[in-house]
C-alpha cells in the first residue's frame, strides 16, 4: 500500500513540475539580488524560489512569506509607471524582512 501512495505522490509531483514548467513566461526571475516580477502578469513564484531567496527551510514559513511578497508586489505594481518589481534578499540569512524596490521603470 505505501509503494502506491509513493507513486501516486511521485507522479503529482512530476504532474506539478510540469505544469510549472509550461507557466514560464510570466513566472519571476530569481537573480542574484533577488526576485524580479513583471507588472504585466505577477505570477506568484514557487515555494522553492522565496525559501532560496530568504533562506527559510520550513513550508509554513516559506509559505507565509510568500504571501506577503505577492501583496507586497501587488501593491507596488498598482502604482503609476511601474513595469517591473524587484523582491530584494533579506540582510540578514533567515529574515523574513523582504525589500520590495518598486521604481523600475
């Protein structure tokens, strides 16, 4: 029984990768200063992606934080002018003190 439910989880997984795979082109960018989204269409980024960007290990924390990144990101690209916003990583490793740069134009 526990072979199915690890197959059955495997194949969602690969199901899921997939299918974030083909949403790429209005997905964020991870770079070196952090996430970049386009105002365009803010796609919201992977649990991965902001537990790399600010260091976090635990679900509940990375998914939090994520949350308030797409508000945060949200609310930036409401404003006149903005195409792009860029999610700095935190100074300090494990914060969830995340800087949303809002004036790329």
């Amino acid at each position: 029984m526990n072979r199915h439910i690890l197959q059955s989880t495997l194949g969602l997984t690969l199901l899921l990768s997939a299918a974030a795979a083909a949403a790429g082109p209005g997905m964020p960018t991870l770079t070196a200063n952090g996430l970049v989204f386009d105002c365009q269409a803010p796609a919201m980024p992977s649990q991965r992606q902001v537990g790399e960007l600010t260091g976090q290990a635990n679900f509940s924390q990375v998914y939090a934080t994520r949350a308030r990144v797409m508000g945060d990101v949200r609310r930036a690209c409401n404003r006149q002018g903005i195409t792009r916003v860029v999610v700095q990583r935190p100074s300090q490793p494990a914060s969830t003190g995340l800087a949303v740069q809002a004036p790329v134009r």
